[in-house]
DNA sequence: CCCTGATTCGC
DNA sequence: GCGAATCAGG
C-alpha cells in the first residue's frame, strides 16, 4: 500500500501523539507492519521517540541545554480530517487530556474486545489492550471471561433472569 | 512469551 | 523509498 498524503498524516498523528508504532499499523489497516511504520517514521525525519531499549540517556554528558522534549506537543494534528467516513482512530490523547478509546473500528484479532460501558452511551469503548492469542480478550478479560467450572454442590442452581420476551427453552 | 523502537539491506 | 528481518532491550 503507498504511503498516501492521508496516511502519513495518521502515521505522524499518532506517532507524536504517543501512539505505539504497532498501535498504528493496526489503526492503518491491514498489509501494514509496526516495522513499516518505523521504518516510514524515520524516513519522515519523525525520529526518535524515547525507545524503551535505546537509552534516553543524556545524563552528564549534556552541559544543561537539554530542554527534556517531552513538554506537551500542544495543539497537535489537525490533520487533513476529511468529510467522508474515516476507517479508523481519529484519537490524539493529547498527551495530558484523557485517554485514548478503543472504538468498533478499532478492534481486530489482536485487540481486547472486552465492552467497557453501555452501548450507545458517548463514552462506550472497548478495552484494547492486546487480547491474548487465540481469545478475543486481554489476560485480565480472560479472567473475567472464562471461570473455570465450580463443584456442582456450590454452584448457584436458580436459573438465570429471564429477559422479557425471550423465547424459553 | 508478550512487547518496545532502531538498524540493516535487498528489493 | 520501502519494509522484513534482525537486533537489543523491557
């Protein structure tokens, strides 16, 4: 897939605005890798946001001039938000505003689905973080998901609420 | 094992 | 220019 005016806009979005460079590739859709990203970042001259692996060091080697960039990117990303319907993520966190949700277009095999809200509510979303393999949820979700059997003796035997209108087995 | 970004190098 | 493979680390 090219690398669209659109596309790098979102790549660029999301790489200030703190997004993973995986998170990205998956928020570009499908056929693009965390490595394409990175590898797109850096080409843009994007470079070099702290690596958990690479040391951010700077430590007396650096006569005091070191302004720690971290400060907020402030008004980050316009970008060019089109009329039409976006595929995915329009999320900026904004760095101190509030966190990124995990929407409906979001989701996929490697995302936590785990519902977080109401449907239909404004601040409905999904939980998102990476689902373990094979299960549509988190480790923590899975917990919750998938309970393993009590001995029969313990387990509660009244039948379940019966919604209204539901047809009855 | 999951993940992170960085770098290399054949295409 | 692109990105898979690899590296190096959490």
């Amino acid at each position: 897939m090219a690398w669209t005016d659109e596309r790098i806009a979102q790549l660029k979005a999301g790489w200030e605005g703190g997004m993973t460079a995986s998170q990205i590739a998956e928020a570009l859709g499908e056929g693009v890798s965390r490595n394409a990203v990175i590898g797109k970042a850096h080409r843009l001259g994007l470079e070099s946001r702290p690596s958990p692996v690479k040391g951010t060091e700077d430590v007396a080697a650096a006569p005091a001039a070191k302004p720690v960039a971290t400060a907020a990117p402030a008004a980050v990303v316009p970008v060019s938000v089109p009329t039409v319907p976006r595929p995915a993520v329009a999320k900026k966190p904004a760095r101190t505003g509030k966190a990124a949700r995990t929407t409906l277009l979001d989701l996929n095999e490697k995302i936590c689905k785990w519902p977080i809200g109401h449907p239909g509510d404004a601040d409905f979303h999904f939980c998102g973080k990476s689902a373990q393999a094979g299960f549509p949820y988190c480790t923590e979700h899975c917990l919750v998901a998938y309970q393993a059997q009590l001995p029969r003796r313990d387990r509660d035997r009244r039948p379940p609420p019966q919604m209204p209108g539901m047809p009855r087995r």
